[in-house]
C-alpha cells in the first residue's frame, strides 16, 4: 500500500473522485449533470486544479450514493496505478 502520508487531502479527494465515478459508471458528463456542475469542472477536480466547497461535496456524494467524507478517505491509492494504466489505453 501506498503510504498515506505522501498524499495530500486534494491528492487523495482526486483519487477518490475518479474511483467512485470510475466504478459507478459514470463519464464525467454524466457527474457533472447528476451534480449540476459542468464537465469541465469534474475534470478539473479530477486532476487537482481546484478543491470543492463544502456544498458541492455533498451534491457528489450524492450523486455517487455515497456520504461525502468517502471521497476524502485514503481508501482507493492502490489503485492509482491501475486508474493509469486504464486512463493509457484510451
């Protein structure tokens, strides 16, 4: 496992956030309209460019049915490699 102290909550709120609309099935399209944000604000918080409010937290939980301290727990950092490897093929 990935040591926990290498990581940053946003590093981990982006890893987070890409694990669990990754897993749902859901593009980053199909997010953003279930939280009412646009695309390309779901890619930026994908990739770290911007750090949510608390609001807009709970509307992605919610979208992902799941409760929003989810996506800032460092459960999902194994799979940092695999979400690349996934993420070189397309």
């Amino acid at each position: 496992m990935i040591p926990v102290n290498e990581y940053i909550i946003q590093e981990v709120f982006c890893i987070n956030l890409k694990w669990y609309r990754y897993n749902r099935g859901l593009t980053q399209e199909e997010l953003a309209e279930l939280c009412n944000l646009t695309p390309k604000y779901i890619s930026d918080l994908e990739r770290g460019k911007f750090c949510p409010s608390m609001a807009k937290l709970q509307d992605i939980g919610r979208a992902l049915n799941i409760h929003p301290y989810e996506l800032l727990k460092p459960d999902h950092l194994d799979d940092v490699v695999e979400f690349k490897r996934v993420d070189e093929r397309r």
